[in-house]
C-alpha cells in the first residue's frame, strides 16, 4: 500500500466522491456527485489546505482521508480538521485508515501546526488509539459527533 497526494492521481475523484456522498450525502441536502468532484479537484495542497491523502495499491484505490480548514461552523475558530476519512468496505481491517491518518497527522506537522480537529460519531476508539484526545459532544447537522483533537509540540 502506498499513501500519495490524491492531486497526484486525480483519475480517482470520481471514486473518492461517490463513496463521500453515498457515506455522507445524507447530512449535506443539495449535494452530489458532481459538487464532490469539484470540491476533491481543489484538494492540491502538498502539503497544505486543503488537500486529500489517498492509500492505493496496484492502482486501486483502497481509501482516503481529508485536510480542511474546518468541518464544524459551529466552531470556526477551530482548525484545521481531519474530514471524510473512509475506506472502501472490501479493503478494512488492514490497517488503511490508521496509515492514512497518520500520514495525514505527518502532513499537519510538516505545516508546523499546533493542533489537528476531527468530528466522529462512531470511531473515537479508533482514533483515541491513534493519539486523538475527545474535546467533547457536539451536534453536527442533527447528528450527535464527538469533536477530538490531535495536539503536536511547536516547534
């Protein structure tokens, strides 16, 4: 498996935008495949914001995972957040969406910033495992999430 800058493979856009809508298209009405495409074709950050990771492997992509400004409008002030993290359902277990994670958390270090923010509803184990600390219970767009953060040394 190799982690790369989807920017570097935009062939899968198309890909990582249907599996983004049909994971969470619920919680964005008006939304589609298409304003997704357009959306990931801005992710050319490398690094920077934002951007997208992808893990592939024989030129399939297994997974990916986002760097946004912010992902939570009830908490502009917070940023920048880890966002729509997903692997595809035939490729969990091994391990894609820790390796896309931290190589994201390498990728927010590189930009020398102090902390990192995600939403979850379901993955704080996960996550927690990987060295993100809860901030909390938030609601985002009627969904209950629990806001977590990553925190790195200054340099």
């Amino acid at each position: 498996m190799n982690i790369a800058y989807l920017a570097d493979h935009p062939q899968h856009i198309p890909t990582l935008a249907a599996w983004h809508y049909g994971q969470w298209g619920h919680l964005n009405p008006g939304d589609s495949i298409l304003a997704r495409i357009e959306r990931l074709r801005k992710h050319t950050g490398r690094p920077g914001i934002p951007t997208t990771l992808i893990a592939v492997e024989n030129e399939i992509v297994l997974g990916a995972a986002g760097l946004v400004v912010n992902d939570l409008s009830s908490h502009p002030h917070l940023t920048p957040f880890l966002a729509s993290v997903y692997v595809a359902p035939e490729h969990r277990g091994r391990g894609v969406a820790s390796a896309l994670v931290h190589q994201m958390m390498a990728v927010v270090q590189e930009l020398e910033l102090p902390t990192f923010y995600l939403i979850t509803p379901d993955q704080q184990r996960l996550y927690g495992r990987l060295g993100w600390v809860a901030q909390g219970e938030v609601e985002y767009r009627g969904e209950a999430v629990t806001l977590m953060a990553a925190t790195f040394p200054t340099p």
